[in-house]
C-alpha cells in the first residue's frame, strides 16, 4: 500500500516527528483503508478512500470539533499548512490518532449508545455541504424487513423490538421531508468514533 519513502513523506507533512515506519498493520473498512504508523510520537492512523474523498476538509473539522466538545473520537492530524489531506503518489492520504478496534458488539449498553449520540449532535458545527439525500429519502417496508432480518440473523438483542415497531417505522416515514429551517440546520455526523480501548493498549 505504502513504501518507507512514503511513511517519511506523511510524517514530514503532518508533522508527526522522527523515524517514521509502518508497522505492517492494516485494517480494510467500507470506506476504505487504513495503515498503522509509527513516529517518535506515536501511532498514526494513516487513510485512503477506495472513492474520491470529499476534499473541502469538512469531515475533519467536523471530527476536530466533537473532539473538543468531549466526543471520543480519534484525534484528527492536519498539514502543517492545516489541510486535511496531502498527496502521495497520487492518493489522497488523511490522519488521524490510532485506536485500536474492539470486535462489534451486539450488547453494548442503548442507553450508553444513545449518550454518545446526542453528544454528537450536541458538537457546535455549523457546516457548508447542502443536505444529503439520506436523512429525508424513506428506508420503505423492505428496506427495514430486510434490516430486521440481519439484525435478527446476527443476533442483536433489539432485533425483535425493531421488527414489532416496523409498521409504525414505516408510517413514520411519511412525515420524512427536506429540512426547511435553513437557519438552524448544523452538521451532526461523518465522523469515525472511538470505542472502547483493548485492555493494554493507549
């Protein structure tokens, strides 16, 4: 993915100091990739998109902000010329702090889950994208059949609430609709959070 020019190149960018190596660590996500590297100050998470990125540096100001707003989130790294992204060998490359990832957990705590998502929509965040299609398009009758028989599939102790509730979920959607309180509208997501670290780990 990355030779030891590259690693040199990254950290002299994102000033992330001496003796930069990779560590031979990668983890492949739906978005895309990412590679473990190691500096005289740390471990870097370093990431590529199998997509053309978004290069406005949105998401990291975004994830910038809910870091100081006390979100747990990897901490975002930025160029010296504080841009989000630097080419390398026609890549665009980003940085973030390194977590380690636990396996999913299908019994994390909803009311702990539920606090960190209001926490993200709590970040003071007021963004220049215009509104994504995703949060106002209705998921419909398959759609949440099909997620109430993966979630039942994998096991998750909410998949029988989900599924008595999808009738209402459905007529729910009938009220989905474009935001038109311009005004008040504020970025509330596209950020990558931390979970909880393995025991040993920083």
């Amino acid at each position: 993915m990355f030779s030891d020019d590259d690693a040199g190149r990254i950290a002299r960018a994102f000033e992330l100091g001496d003796g930069a190596a990779f560590t031979g660590t990668v983890a492949r996500g739906e978005q895309g990739q990412v590679a473990q590297l190691e500096t005289s100050r740390g471990l870097w998470a370093v990431k590529t998109s199998f997509r053309p990125p978004e290069l406005d540096g949105e998401d990291g100001a975004f994830q910038a902000a809910a870091v100081a707003a006390g979100v747990a989130a990897p901490a975002v790294v930025f160029t010296a010329g504080r841009e989000l992204f630097t080419d390398v060998g026609g890549l665009q490359v980003r940085v973030y702090g390194w977590v380690d990832v636990l396996p999913p957990d299908s019994g994390l705590d909803p009311g702990r889950v539920g606090q960190l998502v209001a926490s993200i929509h709590q970040v003071p965040f007021r963004g220049r994208r215009p509104q994504d299609p995703w949060y106002s398009e209705p998921v419909g009758a398959a759609g949440w059949d099909r997620l109430a028989e993966r979630l039942a599939a994998a096991g998750a102790p909410f998949a029988g609430d989900l599924a008595a509730t999808r009738c209402e979920l459905v007529a729910l959607e009938g009220l989905l609709a474009p935001a038109s309180f311009a005004p008040a509208i504020a970025t509330c997501g596209r950020t990558t959070f931390a979970p909880r670290p393995r025991a040993g780990s920083a």
